[in-house]
C-alpha cells in the first residue's frame, strides 16, 4: 500500500471525553470516528486492525470444527420471549418495532437464534456434536457509553455455540473452545490469563474469562504465581486466615472512637492492627414471599465484602440490597460506622466470613456512636456465627490446596466460554432423537470474543507516550518504509520503492510514505499508528551505505548495509511472528 | 471439507410462500432458514456462497483505489435530519429510539454518515479524489418482504462513496467504479447488463444499473443487439414511430361502440389496426401552490403510458396522481373507457407522445360512452398539441440515432452506480479548501453492490428442474466428491481421499462427502445445492478402470481413467474459471 492511496488522518489531541490510552490513541490514530455515544466508524486502518483479528479468530474456529454462518442483527421478539429473556434481561436490550408495530431487538447474543435454528436443523444424535459460529454486529444499549471501542453499544462479536447430546460432550466441547481460544489470544500476540468465572443466573457448572492483563482493566485477577491457577476475584475462593481460634483473653469494653466510622480510623485510634476490627455490612434480601429480612455480615477490617459471593448465600438468592439508612437505624439504633453484632435494638441475621469466624478478642461498633466495644468473642459474647467465604481475596493470601501465595492483577475481558447446559434448549424445546428413537433435550455451550474489544485491549496493553505498539499479528501494516526526501531523491525513491516491492512479493503488510512530509512528522505519526517495523531511507544513511531499521518496542534503531536489508526485514518479520 | 464436518440439511419441498426459483432452491438446499418476514439466517452454505461474492467485490473495489471502512448499522438521527431523509424517506427507512429515547435509524445506506466523515477527515484538495466502501448489514423495512433474498429486509450491501473537488473528476471516479464493477460481474460469472438508468428525485446526470439478466426479474431493459445500447425501460428514450404525418381524409363520425372500453376491442369491432386507436389518460398535477390541474395524455393504442417519463415533465415535477372516477366525470363527462380531446366538459391541458403527435385521421373516445370518434386530425379538429415522450418503447421499436430495432428482456438489478453532485456535501456542508485556500463543495458518488440479492439473482439465472447450476465463482464448494459404497470399500476410500488431497493441495474448494448417503440421495442433494462439477467414484467404474466425472451444466458424465482423473479435474477447473 502506498500511504498516498491510504486514508490516514492522525490528530495531535484526543478528544476530552477519552479517558483511557486506547480511546485516546485509536482517535488520535484515525482508527475510529465517532457518531453517537458508543457508535463509531471504523476508519480504513482501525477496520484493518480488525480483519486482522478476525481472520485469526475465523481460522483458529475452524480448525477446531466450529462451522460459520450468519444470524441476523434484527431479531424477532417472539423468540426472546420464549426464552424469557425478553422479560428479563435489562433495558441494553434494544427492543425496537417495525413498521407494522412487530416487536424485533437488536442482538446483543444469539442464543434464541441458534437454539431455534438447532431445534428445527438438528434432528438425530447422528448430526451431534455441532458448533455453530458467527462474527456479527452486535448491540447493547449501554446506560453509559464510554472508554471508546471497551464499552460500546455497537460492536463486532464472534458467538458460537455448541449442541451436544448430553453433558459430558458438551464438557468436550468447552474444552475444544477453551483450547481454540488459548491459541487465538497467543497467536494475537497478548499477554493473557484464561481465569475461572462466575457462572452468574445461568449457574452452569463451568465458565472462564480470558483476561488480556492491563492496569486499566476493569477486572480483577487472582492468580498463584507458583501454579495455573487464576480466577475472576468475583468467584476467587479466599482462605481462612487463622488456622485455629484463641481462647478470649479480654474482656468485653466499650471505647469511645470519635469520628472513627471507618476500621482504619478505629485501629489508629485503639492502637491496634487492623486485623483486630471487624467491619459490619447491612443487607436487606427480598424474598419472593414474605416479609424482608435483615442481616449483619462481617468480614475482617482489612477487607472487602464480595457481593457476587454474598449473592450466592441460599437465603440472598432470591435478590437483596444493601439496608438503608432508616432500616439500619431501626436495627441497629445507630448510624453506620458504628454498628455490630452486640446490642442491637432488633435481633439480625449474621454471616460471618471464614476469616472472622475464627477471630477472638476481636473489635466491633457498639452500635451507638461514637463509640466501639472491644474484646469480643464467639461463644461466650456471641453465639457460633453462621459461617461463609464473604470477602474479595487480597493479594498475599495464601493459595488454597496448594503452595504459593496469591498476587492480584487486572484485566480486560475479551472472551468467555461458557457452559450453558439445558437453559434455553430446554425453553425452546430443541431436542434430537437418541439412538432409541427418543428425544432428549440439547447440552449448549456458548463463547464469545469481542472482536472490537481486543483491537482496544491490546493498545491497553501495549502503548507507550508515543503512541500504540501492535503486536505484528494485529498491526494495520507490520512494515512502513520512511523515506526521507521522497521528493528530492531518484535515489531514496529507487531504493524504498526496491524494497517495498520485495516485501510484497514476501506477503509482508508493508505500507510505503510516499507523501513527502518531514522526517519528525512521519516518524511521530508511524509511532502513534504503531507499526511494529519502520525503515528509514535517508541521504545521510545511504552515504554511509546504511539504512535504519527501528523496531517500534526497542529504544534503538539498527543501521543495516544496504545490501542486507531485504534480508534483515524479512528475518526480523520472522522472528516478532514466531516469538508469538 | 469432509461432508461429515459441515452442516448440510436439505429439504424435499420448498414453503408454500417461495414463489420464484431462488427462494425455493436456497431453501431447500439449506442455505437459508427464515426467523421473521425478510429476515433470515445464511446457513453455512449460503454464507460460503455470500463470501464468495465479498471477496470478489472487495478484490475489485480495492484494485480500483477504493479504501474499506466500516460504518455502524445504527446511526444517529441528527445526520438523517440534517439531510432531509428523516423526513423525505418512507418508512422503509427504520426508526427507532435507544434507552434515553434518542433518535437513530437502522442503515439502509449510509450517505449521511460518509459525508459527516468526509467533511470532518477531508480538508485539502491534495486529499482528493478518494473513494470510501464498506460491506455491511443494511435494513429496509419493505412493506411486504418476499422472494427470500430478492426482496429482504436484513441483507448484505456494499456501499461506496466517491468524492471529489468538481463534476469532471467525480464522473472520472464515476467511470472507474462503472468499469470496476464490469469486472465484478464477469469474473461472477453471470451474464449482465449495464443499463442507463433513471436518476430519480436526485437529478444528477449520470447513473448506471447492473442487471442479471433472468425471466423473473422485476425490472424490463431496453437493449439494441448490434450495439451497446442499454437502458431501464424507464429512462429509455421512446422513438417516434411515424416520420411525417399525412394529411387528413376522412371526416369526423361518431360511431356506435358497444362495450369498447379498450383500444383492442374498438380496433377489433371497427375493423381497424390497433395503430389507428389512440389510448387516453387523465392526470392531475399537485402543484405547491395554485389549484390541481387535470391532464389528458395521450399515447397510441398498442402503447403504454411511462409514468417515470410523466414525471419528468416540467408541470409534473411537483407531484401528479392518476386522476379520480370523479374527476373525470366532471371534465369529460363520460366513464373511462370513451375518453378523448374532443367535446370535454371542461377544457382540459392535452400532451400528446411523439408518435400520436403525427398521428391522422385517428381514433378517440367520443366522451360519451359507448361511442368513439374517427378520423380525428391535428389541426383541422384540435389544435395543435404539446409533444412529449410519453411511452414505454415496445420490442421491435426502432434504435435512435443507430441501425437495429430494440429488444426488451427481464433483468435484477444487483447493482447501481451514480453520481450524486452535492445533493448530499451541499446539505451537510461537506467543502475542502482548493489551491487559492478558499472551500468548495465536495463532488460525491455513489455505488451500491447487492451482495445477497447477487446470490439470489444468479440462481433465478442459472437452475433447472434438478436445482441451482453456480457459476464456479460463486459456488459454495467448487467440486464434490461422491464415493459410492464409502462404507464398505476401502479401495473407494483410497481413492476418494488421494483424490480429495490433490484438489485440496491446488486450492480447489473440494467436499468430500463421506456420510455413505444412497447414491440416487446423494446425487440429487449436490445436483439442487449445483456443486459445478461433481466426482462419482464407484465399484463399477473402477472395474472399468474409470471414474465418473460430472458437469452440473451438462448433460452427460464423462468416464475418464483412474489414472488421468486429477489431471483432468484440474483442467476442467481451469476452463471453467477461464471462461468467465
């Protein structure tokens, strides 16, 4: 490609509203143009970026067996409502209406879709297994559309999904993916972590994120360094801190804490460590029926009460809330940051954490400000508490089952396989005849990779103050040629034109400057766009009978004889390929 | 692919709804399955074919210079405001309302989002010319979708947008997009039309169709078969069919026409051709301002009104209708059906077409029914008349302005090429600024490329009884091999498989079905999915020493030596990619 027949139009400022480097970046790149919160084009380079991507994905699903079609954007009603999903999933479901007043949603997944297609295709457990994919546009109307590409509204997704005759195929089929992905992820050239999930309302029995590892991840991962494992902190299982509990050796006091509504302000004031307090969290859950009920769950002071977790406690399936201020005064007789298990105006539910469980002489608020009561034990201040693993893990606890202790790091999800078993075959009643001639109902799974999201993750992920520094597998050009006098030289014009030439004859994405800028406009503008490999033929090299090869991760270029850069390029393309 | 592999899933009968080939025959050979009126799944195969036509698509507009972005299905209201399509559109065009009850539509092309991207990305003449595409889902919500892929709602279209610094370079961006899309067509392989086509309310001055040619389509062309004339039969110029008009020699009569409220019948009871009658149509103009006025156009007997042409005419710019039963009682004071210019009730405003303008002693209706008048002569009974195009050319027409009469066929419009001037860079003030700094109006393009109704259109092209015939550029698998007795022969899977490697190793799109199907079953499911050529490889052959080789298009099988059979599908490849 010649960079004159090109559509490049890079910007010196990001717009205000981008928050993070990729947003900034691929707007300043002229990857991306904006129409709407959430809805933007994808300029001729950002849509290379993502064909690039595309294409991996494409081949590495089907080498695994996984067949392409294409479901529609516009999806009929009737079928989200058979699947109850119509009633359930929130308003980034898109419902919108023809001009006959029918009811159709723009998809954000296409579970119905395919069931429905699975139950009128699939007829006989000789069609079994089958993995149905596609890439296709997606939508989710996002209450608040923002970090550019990472939380759109419209958006490139594959979704796949696989049918299988009962749980154990579809467990194989799960794994097929999850091995599929891991060879996607590590031919795109990213450092990730495939990580254990929450199964959520679905509550399948497996599930994994792949992460790509970034600091301006929104998740969370807790990881052993020492081993495999690694999970999403909201399913991460935190260990019990204290091995055994102490016998009490103080007796209960009350103190008085001023201004101290915090475990931290309480620990400095009592000169003790945080480890001693114990934090308590009001909740409410609604039950289906009868009347709401409220609990006190404690976790230890230095830590944080895990809502996925506590969502999962028997009585808080139904749906909870943290109290209110009244429901809490009502309890409790005090404001929070003052409130504990003793002397409560009305009797509450309490859950402990493991952790606290197994604390003695332990500090909680008196539940009357400002004032705590120290000295607290189970047992003898306190009936045996109900007991849960409640909080988040924190980094530097101890690995469960195995040696090692765990480190935190955060991530941006890009892909999920999921286990979905019977939950929408069973709804839409898709089944296949066994081998006697019975129906029996299709094991699903599904998986998902952002398309668009990985375009943004990786720049996440790798960028510096200069600009994006791509992976060679997603690059929009993994070679720019920079001549310097474009214009003015035969020379510099017969030489960049030789070797643009020999690198398309190698397959190489190589794109040519031919538009004469200045040197330090060209060089910044390449940096910003990110292209792995950059040469640069200039007068003041070729006198020397050199020409400068920068690699776009390295600090130094390379002077290469001339004779040898063909040479030199192709094995440097090689070897960023194959470190992948 | 191995048949085993892939989804195949054919249907004996077609629905009752699929009244032309190409909705059955997709149908039935499982390459789509319908979710809701015009909107559907491409099943595997169907998307392959889909892909097919993409990649050629893409190949091409990439050779012509044009560059690949990608717009969003969703796009904000305000540019369709800004416009005048928000208004002007029918509903065809999707609206729809996000969370916060804001404004966007569902893409039915994409315009106003291009121009919003040029007159943002576009700043300097130096950047010009340029030429945007992208391939995408687009959505017309047509009041009756029919016909499967032919008239959907949810389909596949690649958009180009072309722009440039004034008229001469946009018809020079024009005739490049024109020429590429000559190439498209061939190498798809079906037999086309480029064809003048009218410019409609936009008014540029140029604007070409691309028409598969096929008995089902909807649109008629008008060609000269010694020359390259083409047009749609509503632009096509109608020749006046009597060079000078003779002078009168009968007189008025009123005759008796009993029942004859056509010009066939008062030919056929007076005894006289067809080409003496004179057909009458009453209109009315809707003028912005001032009263409707009634028209009477006429056109011979064996003609039939253009109202494409009508509308052309200066005093029917702003809106005209067919008039009423009412309307014309109170002009003419007859039904129709005994219309004519002489004895009206109220005078009325008369444009004649070419030919009746040298019309004489002509046949019109008496108004007063069931009589007729003859011998009506311009001139002598009426004035003279306002002259105009007014007709439909007839096959058997004379070519104007070169040697040949003009036949008429059926075409699908798959697609269209025009040029647009500044309808839309004027309306959202899309300028670049020339040499002298100073703006101008962008010139704009637009080209559209149907690529799902392509797969349509070249099936209603190319099937008989047995099913769909595909051109080899657009065929899901470009050879099947069907080895008889797979099961039970291990010779038969020797050679079957040797076979399937050598095509795969040459790059040849081969599926080898080995799901040891009954050969009269597995014969007829590729001859209706119109694999183009087809490999039998069977016991009895082999004893012979040969096997079956099998054009779609062709009648006969040709047995050919075991030895040679690689060779010989290798070149029977070849040709048939070469004959396009």
């Amino acid at each position: 490609m010649l960079a004159s027949k090109f559509h490049l139009n890079t910007l010196k400022e990001a717009p205000t509203e981008a928050e993070i480097a990729s947003h900034q970046l691929m707007t300043r790149a002229g990857m991306i143009r904006k129409h709407a919160g959430g809805i933007y084009t994808y300029m001729p380079l950002g849509l290379k970026i993502m064909r690039k991507v595309e294409a991996i994905v494409r081949e590495e699903m089907n080498n695994a067996g996984a067949i392409e079609l294409l479901m529609p954007v516009v999806q009929p009603a009737e079928l989200w409502i058979e699947s109850g999903r119509w009633e359930e999933y929130g308003p980034e479901l898109l419902r919108i209406k023809d001009r006959h007043q029918r009811d159709f949603v723009l998809q954000p997944t296409s579970e119905e879709v395919i069931t429905d297609i699975a139950r009128n295709e699939i007829h006989s457990y000789r069609q079994l297994p089958v993995n149905f994919y596609h890439i296709q546009t997606k939508f989710r109307d996002e209450r608040r559309p923002r970090f550019g590409l990472m939380r759109g509204r419209e958006f490139t997704m594959k979704d796949a999904y696989s049918f299988d005759r009962d749980e154990a195929g579809a467990l194989a089929s799960y794994d097929i993916m999850f091995n599929a992905y891991m060879r996607i992820f590590k031919r795109l050239g990213l450092t990730f972590r495939a990580v254990a999930a929450d199964t959520g309302s679905i509550g399948g029995s497996r599930s994994h994120e792949f992460q790509v590892i970034a600091e301006t991840g929104e998740d969370l991962i807790v990881y052993n360094p020492d081993s495999d494992y690694a999970a999403n902190i909201e399913l991460a299982e935190a260990p019990c801190l204290i091995a055994k509990r102490e016998a009490p050796t103080q007796a209960l006091q009350e103190v008085e804490t001023p201004n101290a509504n915090k475990c931290e302000l309480v620990a400095q004031q009592l000169g003790v460590g945080l480890d001693k307090t114990v934090k308590s969290v009001v909740f409410v859950t609604t039950p289906e029926e009868g009347p709401a009920k409220v609990w006190l769950l404690m976790v230890r002071g230095d830590h944080e009460v895990n809502e996925i977790k506590v969502g999962k406690l028997p009585a808080f399936k139904n749906g909870f809330r943290l109290a209110t201020e009244e429901e809490i005064l009502e309890y409790f007789g005090s404001e929070p940051g003052y409130l504990g298990p003793l002397n409560t105006v009305k009797p509450v539910n309490i859950i402990v954490d493991t952790t606290v469980a197994n604390m003695s002489d332990f500090i909680c608020g008196a539940n009357k400000a400002p004032y705590h009561i120290t000295g607290i034990n189970w047992g003898r201040d306190l009936p045996e508490p109900e007991v849960a693993d409640l909080r988040n893990v924190i980094a530097g606890d101890p690995a469960i089952g195995e040696p090692g202790k765990l480190a935190i790091q955060r991530g941006i999800e890009v892909g999920h396989v999921f286990f979905l078993g019977d939950k929408y075959s069973s709804g839409l009643k898709a089944t296949f005849l066994n081998e006697n001639g019975k129906p029996e109902t299709l094991q699903m799974g599904c998986y998902g990779i952002g398309i668009s999201r990985i375009t943004a993750a990786a720049i996440e992920q790798n960028h510096d103050e200069k600009g994006i520094i791509w992976p060679i597998a997603m690059a929009p050009f993994e070679v720019v040629i920079c001549p310097v006098g474009w214009g003015k030289s035969e020379t510099i014009r017969n030489e960049a034109t030789a070797l643009y030439e020999t690198l398309k004859q190698n397959n190489i994405d190589v794109i040519l400057d031919d538009r004469d800028a200045r040197p330090g406009v060209m060089f910044s503008e390449w940096e910003l766009i990110g292209v792995p490999i950059r040469v640069t033929i200039g007068d003041r090299g070729l006198k020397d009978g050199v020409i400068e090869v920068q690699e776009r991760s390295k600090a130094e270029a390379v002077k290469v004889p001339v004779a040898e850069v063909n040479a030199y390029v192709l094995s440097l393309f090689e070897n960023l390929k194959n470190t992948l």
